[in-house]
C-alpha cells in the first residue's frame, strides 16, 4: 500500500498542459463545481468564493460547471474582481431544453449572462444521447452552425 500522508501537491501548482485544439495552457487540476457547499438548502456564496478563489490562487486554471447544477450566478458572482481571466470555464447545456437553433441561443445568453462573462472557454451537451434521434441530430447540427463548424 502506498503512504500518501507525507505527499505533496506542491507540482500541481505549476503543472499544465497544452491544449493542442485551442492551445490552452490547462492546469493538471480543475476545480468541479457541482457540489458547492451549502447553507440549508441554498449554495454558501461565501464558503464557495473561498474555496474557488484559493484554488484559482493556487494555479488551478480549468472551472467546470454546468446549466444543469443552478450554481453558474454563484460562479459569475466568485470570478468577479480579475478572477475571471485567470481561468478557463467549462459548462454544458442540457440537451431536453433545445430543440431548436434558438433554443440554444436562448440558453447560451443566459448562461454568458449568470456568468458575466463574455464567452465561454469549453461548452459541451448534458445527456446526450448514443442516438442521433432528430433532437439531438437538430441540436448537433445547431450548434455546428452556431460555432462556425459546418
């Protein structure tokens, strides 16, 4: 068995690695934001701004949430003051809202704005699924268009 109670994340710190598609440099370590801490029923705003901003002081440079988790207000909320340029945000939609090219347009403006932010970094799909089932076939096809890739 190995003994990690004298192991060091020191090397996390600096460790990136290159994003050949965007050449993004990522940290080795993101921070999940899913499960933010909460307060009863709601999120600890000020537990999370601490938790986030000290992983971001840390050299963590990748933040993942998602539509799907209610927290992208939070995150827009944390990343204020000069935080948000100092890391890359990953989120998704979830793919029963879109139907339609302005489905996705819709949603897109709400999370740029919950956000505040002007763009964002890495977008994928919640439960997308194995089929191309017009929905989702509509909803590929959107986002190509949508993202200069067709």
């Amino acid at each position: 068995m190995i003994d990690n109670s004298q192991r060091s994340t020191e090397g996390l710190r600096h460790a990136v690695q290159d994003y050949k598609k965007t050449g993004d440099r990522l940290s080795a370590l993101g921070f999940g934001a899913m499960p933010l801490p909460k307060k009863g029923k709601a999120i600890d705003e000020e537990r999370a701004t601490r938790q986030i901003r000290h992983a971001i002081d840390q050299g963590v440079n990748y933040l993942d949430t998602s539509w799907m988790y209610g927290n992208e207000a939070v995150i827009g909320r944390v990343l204020a003051d000069g935080y948000r340029e100092k890391v890359n945000i990953a989120t998704r939609a979830p793919l029963f809202l879109i139907r339609a090219g302005k489905d996705l347009d819709k949603l897109l403006d709400e999370q740029l704005h919950n956000l505040q932010t002007d763009h964002i970094d890495y977008y994928g799909f919640h439960a997308l699924p194995a089929s191309t089932s017009p929905p989702a076939s509509n909803t590929i096809t959107s986002w190509a268009s949508f993202s200069g890739l067709s």
